[in-house]
C-alpha cells in the first residue's frame, strides 16, 4: 500500500489555491517551488506557499479526497485552510521529515 497526501497551495497574496494529490509531499512541494514544470498552473501563477495537507495510508484515498475537495467551492476551501491554518503559514518546513518517520 501506497501513502497519499492531498495539499493546497496558494500565492504570496493567498488570491489563487490549488489543491493536488501525490505520494511525496516534501519532494512534490519542493518541485513546485523549482518550478520545475514551468509551465504548469503552480508555475505561472507563483503558487509556492503550502497552506494545507492531509496524509493518508493509501493514495487511493487521497485521490478520493482530492477530488472531494476540488468539487467544492472556493468558500469550502477556504474553510478548509482556516479551520487549520487561520494565518496562512508556509508549511513547508512542518513537512520535511514526513517521509522518514523514525
């Protein structure tokens, strides 16, 4: 079974959210602050803030919730980043270990 994690990112002015889905959250955020697609939505809109994220034991799962999520409206997203991070925090640094939990 592979883990999954969901996640939200968002700009220096918290106007544009993305949310996505991977199964290496340290190294997917670090690839969307390379901006190693450039071309991708997070690249062109300078979405390098983390702002929310959520693990799971089986990425199927977080594909579920991805999407859940992403069929929301903006108002529930934003519900969703407050009712955690109430002062949009860059949560990059809480992640780094994630992968190695020993």
């Amino acid at each position: 079974m592979k883990v999954g994690f969901i996640y939200i990112m968002t700009n220096k002015n918290n106007t544009t959210l993305y949310t996505g889905v991977t199964s290496n959250l340290p190294l997917r955020i670090q690839e969307h602050k390379d901006q190693l697609h450039p071309y991708s939505f997070t690249a062109r809109y300078n979405l390098h803030k983390l702002v929310y994220w959520e693990a799971f034991q089986d990425i199927g799962d977080a594909i579920f919730r991805e999407k859940q999520i992403k069929a929301g409206s903006r108002q529930k997203k934003l519900a969703l980043i407050n009712s955690l991070n109430p002062e949009w925090k860059d949560l990059t640094e809480s992640i780094k270990d994630i992968m190695n939990p020993y």
